[in-house]
C-alpha cells in the first residue's frame, strides 16, 4: 500500500497557507488524480481524499 505525506506550507488562517500531498518520494501530487481509487481491492478497501 502507497504511503502519503501531508505538507502545510504558511501560517493557518493566511492566504499564503498551503497543503501539498507528497508520494514516497517526496513529490508532490495531485490528490484526485495520482492517488488510487483501490487501496486494497480485493478486501474492498478505497482510499478517500476529503477536501
């Protein structure tokens, strides 16, 4: 199963804050695209991003 990082860039509540999901690499990436739908599809596990 892939893992995920969240990175929060500025101060909470600014307009120069920011959340980036980044992959195993450390790259950033789109949650609605790169992400999977299947986390584990034989299980019926789906992975859920919420905005």
């Amino acid at each position: 199963m892939a893992e995920y990082k969240v990175r929060a860039v500025g101060g909470a509540n600014t307009l120069e804050h920011r959340v980036f999901i980044e992959n195993q690499e450390g790259k950033v990436v789109s949650p609605f695209h790169d992400i999977p739908l299947w986390a584990d599809k034989a299980n019926g596990i789906l992975n859920m991003v919420v905005e």
